[in-house]
C-alpha cells in the first residue's frame, strides 16, 4: 500500500470518532448543530439575546444602537456632473463613468462641413465648484475626402476648452443654488 494512503486512513481514523461524538447532544443521543429551530425566535436580535443569555454564544457589538447609513453621492444631486452633461448634451457619448469622474464623447461633426469634427473629454479632479475642478481637453479631426484612414487628430487649443470650463462652472452655480433654495424651503 501506498504511503500517503496508508497516513490519510490512520489520519481518518483518528479523527472519525471525534466528529461523531461532535453531534451528540446532553441526553446522549444524535443531534444536528443548531438544535429544534422551533424553540428560536424568529427575531435575530431575539435570537442574539437569547443566545448571550444561555451563556451559548459571545457580543462584539452592541446590534441595537441606530446607526446612521453612508453618505451616497450621486450624478443627479452633483452640480459638476449635471451641468457638463447638459452643456454637450447635442453631442453623442462614447463613455460615461460617474465613479471615475470622467464623460468622453464621441467624434461630433456638424452637417457644414463631415470632414471635420471634434472630440472632448471632461475629468472631474474634485466635486467643488471651482476652476481648477475640470480637465477638459477638446480633439480636431480633419479627413480627407470622407476617408478615416486620410485623418489627422490633434489637440486644439485652450480657447475652446476654457469656454467650456467657463459654461460648465456658470451652469453647475446655477443648479447650485437651486438645490440650496430647495433645501431652505423644506
């Protein structure tokens, strides 16, 4: 016979006794852990103070103080958020992650002139309203003849981005203000 066989049967056979006296009750006789799930309240906290009081179980905490639940911060009640979606809102999005604080758009092109259009990403650095909460960055695509492999990407200027900046921050104070006129009504 095999070695390590021969170490687990002796190794079971040790241990077998000890998981079958594990199930006997105070009478002697079999029983599953737990107990009669009749004679437990249906209650947890019941069943935590009985428990504690049969002396069957211990309390790292006391469960019955009123705790007061996390703060969630969503988009719509995000002044930032909400005024940036509004502001692009004529232009498709290609991704939009509240919880990495960043909206890129898609490639926008007006009907003028399809050969070229513009691209922009907003990252959200804070929550404040405040100038340096935004990093927008606004992308030109020009094309040749309707022809995407003929294109050329770059970044353009701060002007453009610095209006939009402007235009978010003017928006996220309005809607600002208004959430606090709401909330000094209730």
């Amino acid at each position: 016979m095999n070695k390590s066989k021969f170490i687990k049967i002796i190794v079971f056979t040790i241990l077998f006794p000890f998981l079958l006296i594990s199930c006997k009750g105070p009478d002697g006789k079999f029983k599953l852990p737990g107990g009669d799930a009749r004679k437990f309240p249906d209650d947890p906290k019941l069943r935590v103070k009985k428990n504690l009081e049969e002396g069957r179980g211990f309390k790292l905490m006391d469960l019955t103080e009123k705790k007061q639940g996390g703060v969630f911060d969503f988009a719509s009640s995000n002044e930032l958020w909400r005024a940036s979606l509004d502001i692009i809102d004529f232009m498709p999005l290609s991704s939009v992650n509240y919880s990495g604080g960043i909206i890129i758009s898609d490639w926008y092109s007006s009907n003028n002139n399809p050969n070229e259009s513009i691209k922009i990403t907003i990252r959200f650095l804070t929550n404040e309203i405040r100038s340096d909460a935004l990093d927008i960055n606004v992308f030109n695509r020009k094309c040749l003849d309707m022809n995407l492999l003929n294109c050329k990407v770059i970044q353009t200027d701060g002007a453009i981005s610095a209006e939009l900046k402007k235009e978010i921050l003017r928006k996220a104070a309005i809607y600002k203000d208004e959430n606090k006129k709401k909330k000094d009504k209730k």
